[in-house]
C-alpha cells in the first residue's frame, strides 16, 4: 500500500469521524430543543395554576373584577396585582413564542386566557394604567388583539349559575 493510497483511506476515515460527529450534534440539538420546550411548557403549567389557585384563595376577585359597584382601594389592589401576574405570565409565553421556543398551537391556547383577564371594563382600565410597564411588542399585540373584542360575560354567567 502505498503512501498515496493511505492518505485517502485517512481522508475517507476523517469525512466518516466528521459525519458521524455531525449526526450526533444533530440528535444532541434536537433533544435539547425537545427538554426546552419541556421546561417551558412546565413554567407555563405552573405560572396557569397559580393564576387559578388564586381565585380559589381569593374568590372575591372574581366580584371584584365584574361588580357594578366601585371597588375599594384594598379591592383594586388585589385586582391589578393578580391581573399583573396574569398577564405577566402572558407576556413570559409571547416571549418564548417569539424566540421559537413556543409553538404557534401552544402560544394561542395560552393567549386564550388574555381574553378572560380583560374581559371586563374594569380589567380593560386596570391594563391602560399598567400595560407600559410591559414589554412594547406584547402591549401592542395585547391591544390588537381586544381592540374590537367586547366585555365578556363569564362573571354573570357564573353567577346565574343555581
């Protein structure tokens, strides 16, 4: 064999190690992406239920949100700091959205829940005095998105309830 023939066998073993390598990295990356969007979905999952758990340690949020009645300044301030975590929680879920992160199907169930934290009047105002202290792009997909959208009525539904 001559120097010649072993210089490509060394050549076609190189392209071999570098192939196999690059095979590797690629199943590295795409379990990595799979762990991340695992991770994510998981804050995601505990960032909706402490958002739930909060009305069942404060059911009164709920009246508050929706009662024709002005609330007390105590009232208020339970309000907008729940409505600030929920929307928060939003916002964390855009942003991984947008860094792809996120899935289209995923973004827009959790995005759902914008129409229930501004469904009311009340929730709509408590967001015009809060919403600077957002990031722009959400605020201004935030205020796309309710633009023409009327209140709902989930509070008085729930109250019809018997």
């Amino acid at each position: 064999m001559t120097l010649e023939q072993i210089a490509y066998i060394a050549q076609i073993a190189g392209v071999v190690v570098v192939a196999a390598t690059l095979i590797f990295l690629t199943i590295q990356v795409r379990q990595g992406t799979v762990l991340l969007r695992s991770e994510s979905r998981q804050t995601q999952l505990a960032n909706d239920q402490t958002g739930v758990y909060k009305f069942v340690e404060f059911p009164e949020l709920g009246r508050i949100m929706s009662q024709v009645e002005t609330p007390s300044f105590e009232e208020k301030t339970k309000a907008i700091f729940w409505m600030i975590g929920q929307m928060r929680a939003r916002e964390y879920e855009w942003l991984q959205y947008k860094s792809g992160a996120m899935d289209k199907e995923s973004w827009e169930t959790y995005r759902g829940v914008i129409f229930f934290v501004l469904g009311t009047e009340r929730g709509r105002a408590l967001w015009g005095i809060t919403s600077g202290y957002f990031n722009a792009g959400f605020t201004a997909m935030v205020e796309e998105m309710i633009r023409d959208v009327p209140p709902i009525e989930y509070w008085d539904d729930l109250q019809a309830i018997k």
